[in-house]
C-alpha cells in the first residue's frame, strides 16, 4: 500500500514539472504596477500573486519558472 502512495505521488509531481518552464536572463525592465519583467531577450514575464521581488534592478540576471503555454511567472530567483 505505502508504494503505491509513494509512486503516486511521485507521478504526480511529475507531471507537475512537465507543465513548467524556466528561462535565465537579464532583466532590462521590471513594473512594479503591472508585475511585468522584461528580459534582454526580449521576453516578459507577469508575476502571479504571491510571488515576490526583493532587490531585482535592471541589470540583474535571474531564473524564471513559469506555466508553459503562458508567459505567467510562478517564481523568480535573483542569480549572483
């Protein structure tokens, strides 16, 4: 019973991460207002609720995770 829960459970988290991508880089613009990043690539990110920034500044490389299919941010992890 107690390894059927466990790979269950595991699948399940799986699956979870399947749906997710993450993409580094430097951002060039971030709204406050509008929760939007811009990085240098070009690309731009909204935050979803409950994600929050501390010390981002244009300039800064960070890691973004976020809803495949979407441009919606899960969390954003500032890189040294």
């Amino acid at each position: 019973m107690m390894k059927t829960i466990v790979t269950t459970v595991s699948l399940l988290t799986m699956a979870g991460a399947a749906f997710a991508g993450e993409v580094e880089g430097v951002v060039t613009n971030y709204d406050p207002a509008t929760r939007m990043i811009v990085l240098e690539s070009g690309e731009a990110f909204r935050l979803v609720d409950g994600v929050q920034l501390d010390g981002l500044q244009p300039g800064g490389k960070v890691m973004i995770t976020f809803d495949d299919g979407t441009t919606d941010a899960t969390s954003v992890a500032i890189m040294e």
